[in-house]
C-alpha cells in the first residue's frame, strides 16, 4: 500500500487514525510522495514532528456546542431545546464537555433510561456504569468512555519500563487528589521533608503533631531519596510526560512552578479501575504526600491555598476503610496534619469529621490524662473557638487545665500555656474577669523567667488585651508598651515584634491615642509589605489600619484601604471568614463615608452568605447587628428594630452581663428611640445601665450606655433625670484628656 500511494498519479488521502502508541515510528506508514494528503490523529505530542502545514489541537468542546451535540443524541424535538437548555447545560457540566462521554449521555437518554433531568443524580450515584455504557450501533473501536481511557493504562501495566510503572502509580495517586492544581512543590516539598524525617529516624508515639519515618515508607519511590536527588526528580518529571503523553493529564508550566490537570472524567476512571487493595495504597500515598509536603508548619502559610482542596480530597474517601492497613498513631498524625490544614484556612467542611476520626483510632490506646489526649483536646478548643463556640472551648480548656495542674509543677511551660489558652476562651466568652485573674497569675508565676522570654511576653501580650477588653485601658497601653521595648532586640519584621505593635496601636485607639495608632499602624503595615499580598497578617494589618482611619475621619482612605482588602480575598471561598470579615468592615466604611446603599447590599450579602452558620453563631450576630445599623441609618427603622428584636432573643442563651449581649440591647434601645417607642427604650437601656454596674465606674461601655439613657430621658421628658445623669458622666469622663472624643461627646 505504501508503495502503491507513493507511484499513484491520482491526489490520495491516508489517515492514521488513533496513532497513540509510544513505541511505534509512523514515519513507516507514511509514502515518501507529495501526491497526496496525510491526516493523523494521535494523543501523543511528539507526532507533531511529522506536521508539515500545520496541527490542530483538540480541547473539550465549548458548552453551546457541547449542549448541542447532547440535545442531538438525546433525539429530543429542536423546538424543545430552548425549554431543555439548562437540563441539558448541567449535563455537560457534570461531564466536563467530553465529548464521548457526551454522546454516551446522549444514547442512554435516547433509550429512555432516564430523562436529560435525572441524568446528572444518577450520574453521581453510578459513575462507572454510565460511563462504560455504549450504544450497540456506530460502534467506536474504543467502544465507551472508559474503554479509551483504559487502553493508555493497558499499555503501562504492560510496559517494561521502570518509568511506566512509575507513570501507573503516579496516576493511581492522583485519584486521591484533586483533579487540578497538583503542584510539583508539593511532590518536593514532601520529598525534602521525607529526606529530612530519615536524617532523625524519628518515631515518636508519644505526639500526634508529628509525622515519622513510618511515614515515609508510604511515599511513591520517587519521591523517597530527596528532590535534591536528580534521579528521583526525573522520575517524577518522567511520568508526567508519559502520561501527558497519553492524553491522560496535561501539564501546565511557567517560571515559578510545575502544576498538572486531569479531565474530570479520567480522575473518576482512574479511582475506579482500582481494585481495593490499591486504592489503600493509593490513598495512602497520596495523603502521606499531602501531610509532609506541610513541613511539619504549625501556622500559616501561603502554600496551604493550593493544599486546601488536595486535603479536601484526601478527606472525601472512606478513611477508615483505606486506613485500616496503618497503626492506629500512624493514621492519627496523618489526618491531624490534614485537619490541621483545614483549621488554619478557616475550612469548617470536614474538621469535626477529622478530629473524630483520630479519636476513635487513639481512644483505646491512650488514657484520658495522656499528653496524646491533651494535644487533641487543645485542637479542638481552638476549633470551638474559631467557630466561635466559646463556651464549649472553655469547657475544653477548663478540663485541660484541671488535669494539667494535677500532674505538673506550678512554673511548668505546658501548665502555663493550657492556662494562657483558658484565658483566652474567658475573654472570647465575655468572662473578661476570669481572664485577667487567670493571666494576672499566669504573668506572675512566669517572673522568674528572662525579660524578653517569649512565652512571658505571649502571656503579657495576652493580658493587656484582657486588660482593654476589660475596660482597664490604660493598665493596656502601658504593658504594652512595655512588651514593645523589649522586643526592640527582635529584627523589625519579626512576627512577635509587628504583633505587639499591631494590638499597641488598638489600645491607643481605644485610650483616644488615635494620631499614635494611626502612625504605628502605618508604620506595621510598610514592614509588612515584604510579606505576599494575600498573607493573613499583612491584610489583617491593613484592615486594622483602615478602622482607624475611620475612627480617625480618614473615611475615603478607610473605604480605599478595605476595597483592597476585599479585592485581594477574593481568591478565598465566599463563605470564608476572613473575607466575610472585611467586607464587613468595609460596609461600615461605606456607612460613613455616606455611601449608606452600598453598606446596606454589603451587609446583606455577608448575611445571607452566613445563614449558612449556626443562629447563634457570634459571627452571624454580629453581621445582623451591624445590618440592623446599617438599615437604621437608611431610614429604614422597622426592618432595624425587627432584625435587632433577633438578635436580642438569640443572644438570651449568654449570660445577662455578656458584653455582646449588652450591645445589642443597647442598640435594640437607639433603634426604639428612632422608631417613637421612647419608653421602650428608656426601659431596655435602664436595664443595660443596672446591668453594668458591675463594670469600673470608668468603664468606657458603662459611660456610653449612660450617655445613651441620658438622651433617650431627654426624648421621654424626663429632663431633669438626664441632666443629673449627665452630670455623672461628665464628672467620671474629668480623668480623660481634655480632647478625647467620648468626654466632649458628653
């Protein structure tokens, strides 16, 4: 034939169709003549050397044409399709616009299997039926989806070669990861980690943070020797390319990084043709991968962006079942590292299901007073407390404390921190008094330790935020100020050092400092422009910074300063609470800078994203408060009183002198007064006021519900009872400078 095309007078057209196979030369089949045409079609990207007019490379169709051929195959009536676009559109979603899978959909609702609506349920329950499902006539020779899949991995179960076992493996793991993003730092970062664990031989029983040596036998070949090893590199790179090759993956590649893709469908085939004992190892493989590629890193970093959705992956499995192979330490420090991920990036999804999951592989091992016990309940004190459940976090810490100070000498480190972390769930339950006792002595004991010690200025640190929270302002400032001097010695840009100088800035702020705020805040924020755009802490800084400009009547430079914030999280999910927290701020930015519109819509949508949160959830409350402000000043006081009277009733479970309780009341009051229901306000604030009379006489909170009383008298008629109040006021505010805001309010 070969010969025959090439002495053919006549134009002739060959097509080698399918021409995947890695170790053919098509080259061989081709007729060294210009008397026709030669059409290839190949997965393999090295037989774009044979091109000689051009190539064509084939993607995923783009959605209309995709729904098209759908609404085609289905044989459904075209004057229907307008009515069946978005079933339809949702099929081609789930599918990935494949195109075979596409036509495979097609054929099964042509048979009246079911109907273009049900299509996308079943899918999701039966996967693989749906996608080895094909229709009788019009046979392709790859029959159905995941028969053309399956030939690529026939050939490299069948390979000779090391580096397509290597590639096999490679994709095996990857179905335990998420489909896309899969950076080559996070192979390395685990290879370096490995390397390291192997250096110390560490097998530690006694820690759940800490991953071992076992852990390091899970790894992939590839990636055991180290990424300094250029053997084990190449390995790694060798398989990406036999199966970007096959079409399997594609790999994307730019200067900084390495990250590979595979079609939605191959990621579903490729966990399906496993039989159970391979997924294990697979699993296995994979979440080991994840875990180390952490570094042993117990605080943020911007590298657990792209892990977030690797662990969510991971967690998506049936853990026990891939876990039963591994001790029960060994899995435990596997998924602690894992939830670890999803605590530091605020992700709620699968953290309790986590922490369970590693109770009940240690719970028969270790006693209750065990350290191993311990660590897990202080993670999930600190989950409770990020989920803003402060009681259950103070419980938590309370149980903590009590069996620490049973075992442990009075001075000891780990007795002092379960102590710190008790106070600190006091303060955020609004036992504000308990905290500052409990820290007082915490401080106290930890005298004996060096000046700039780090855990004795941690634990100041701590107590002069009590102190603020407490109304004791200036005790704040000057510890403070001291904790800052002290770290003098520190480099500029240390995080302890900007921390100190971040929450200094707040007590100026809250003593009527504000110049002083604004200067050290500013000052924070250039240290922390060497940090990326997006970490945690240059942007908390900068969302401090714009309150204070606030505060301060820099408005425009508050709202310009948040829509950067806001802008810059728009890569974090839209539920994340980070996010969620600075369009907060920004939408009362917004409210006074005049744009009350702009506030209103801010704070609905924060609202409505978080109805996703428990009712009682601190974070939630605080939105509808501040919603409820929002509508007030829009002259929409109905829908003010309605949202608050909420809040107050939810609020009813925390304790009657709960600050954040209080505040709501005492907002709930200003709405009545606006709202002509002046003796319901008198009321609710009379209540606010006797209430606090447990605070300092001096207490900025006491003085400003008393100054709120006075007016709402005023409103009442009751003129002289607000002078005398008044007077109080006054008389209490004579110790502030003569320039502070709330004593010329007063």
């Amino acid at each position: 034939m070969k010969s025959w095309l090439a002495c053919n007078r006549q134009r002739w057209l060959l097509i080698l169709d399918n021409a995947d196979d890695l170790e053919i030369d098509y080259s061989e089949y081709m007729p060294p003549s210009r008397g026709g045409d030669i059409l290839l079609t190949t997965r393999n990207p090295e037989c774009g050397t044979y091109n000689t007019v051009g190539r064509e490379t084939l993607g995923g169709l783009e959605p209309e044409l995709a729904r098209e051929l759908l609404l085609r195959a289905t044989d459904i009536a075209q004057s229907r399709w307008k009515e069946k676009e978005k079933d339809a559109m949702a099929v081609v979603t789930i599918l990935g616009s494949h195109t075979l899978a596409i036509i495979q959909a097609g054929a099964f609702i042509r048979q009246k299997l079911c109907t273009l609506e049900q299509y996308p349920t079943i899918f999701q329950q039966q996967k693989g039926q749906l996608l080895k499902f094909h229709s009788k006539q019009n046979l392709s020779v790859y029959r159905n989806v995941y028969t053309t899949f399956e030939v690529s991995a026939e050939y490299l179960q069948n390979s000779k070669l090391p580096e397509g076992l290597d590639a096999l493996n490679f994709l095996h793991t990857l179905a335990f990861m998420h489909n896309s993003g899969i950076s080559e730092t996070m192979f390395q970062n685990a290879s370096e980690y490995a390397s390291k664990l192997k250096e110390t031989g560490t097998s530690n029983d006694d820690e759940v943070l800490s991953l071992s040596v076992r852990h390091v036998a899970r790894l992939p070949e590839y990636a055991k020797q180290g990424w300094s090893s250029l053997q084990d590199r190449l390995r790694w790179r060798k398989a990406c390319t036999i199966l970007e090759s096959l079409s399997i993956i594609t790999v994307h590649e730019d200067d900084d990084s390495t990250t590979i893709a595979a079609h939605s469908l191959v990621h579903t085939w490729a966990k399906e043709r496993q039989d159970h004992q391979s997924r294990c190892r697979a699993w296995q493989s994979a979440a080991t991968i994840v875990a180390l590629s952490c570094q042993g890193w117990y605080s943020y970093c911007p590298f657990f962006i792209f892990l977030q959705p690797h662990v969510r992956a991971c967690v998506n499995h049936e853990i026990d079942e891939y876990t039963q192979t591994m001790s029960d330490i060994e899995a435990a420090q596997i998924l602690f590292q894992l939830a670890y991920v999803l605590y530091i990036m605020k992700d709620e999804s699968s953290l309790a299901f986590l922490v369970h999951r590693i109770r009940l592989r240690l719970q028969n091992r270790y006693g209750a007073d065990q350290e191993i016990t311990l660590q897990i309940k202080i993670f999930t004190g600190r989950i409770s407390l990020q989920q803003g459940k402060y009681g259950e976090a103070v419980d938590v810490f309370r149980q903590i404390v009590e069996c620490r100070s049973r075992a442990l000498a009075e001075d000891d480190s780990s007795r002092l921190a379960s102590q710190h972390a008790l106070a600190g769930a006091y303060k955020a339950n609004g036992q504000v008094g308990e905290a500052v006792d409990l820290l007082e002595h915490v401080v106290k004991v930890q005298e004996k330790l060096t000046e700039d010690h780090p855990s004795r200025l941690a634990s100041q640190h701590e107590l002069a935020c009590s102190y603020e929270a407490n109304g004791q302002v200036s005790e704040a400032v000057e510890l403070l100020e001291y904790v800052v001097k002290v770290q003098e010695k520190l480099t500029e840009d240390h995080p302890s050092r900007l921390a100190s100088q971040h929450e200094l800035a707040g007590s100026y702020e809250a003593n009527g400092q504000v110049s002083e705020a604004v200067e050290l805040l500013e000052h924070v924020v250039k240290v922390r422009q060497k940090l990326a755009e997006d970490h945690p802490s240059r942007l908390a800084s900068q969302h401090a910074l714009a309150g204070t400009y606030e505060v301060n009547g820099q408005v425009s430079e508050a709202v310009e300063l948040l829509e950067h914030v806001v802008k810059v999280q728009e890569k974090l999910t839209e539920d994340h609470p980070s996010r969620l927290a600075s369009q907060h701020t920004l939408a009362g930015a917004y409210e006074a800078n005049g744009q009350v519109s702009e506030a209103v819509e801010l704070l609905e949508h924060v609202v409505k994203v978080e109805q996703k949160l428990a009712e009682d959830h601190p974070s939630r409350l605080a939105s509808q408060h501040e919603l409820a402000g929002a509508y007030k000043v829009n002259g929409q006081v109905s829908k003010a009183v309605e949202l608050l009277e909420h809040v107050v009733k939810v609020k009813e479970k925390l304790a009657e002198d709960h600050p954040s309780r209080l505040a709501s009341q005492h907002a709930l009051a200003c709405a009545y007064k606006v709202n002509g229901q002046v003796s319901e306000a008198v009321e609710l604030l009379e209540h606010v006021v006797k209430v606090k009379e447990k605070l300092a006489e001096d207490h900025p909170s006491r003085l400003a519900s008393q100054h709120a009383l006075a007016g709402t008298y005023e409103a009442n008629g009751q003129v002289s009872e607000a002078v005398e109040l008044l007077e109080h006021v006054v008389k209490v505010q004579e110790k502030l400078t003569e320039d502070y805001p709330s004593r010329l309010a007063s």
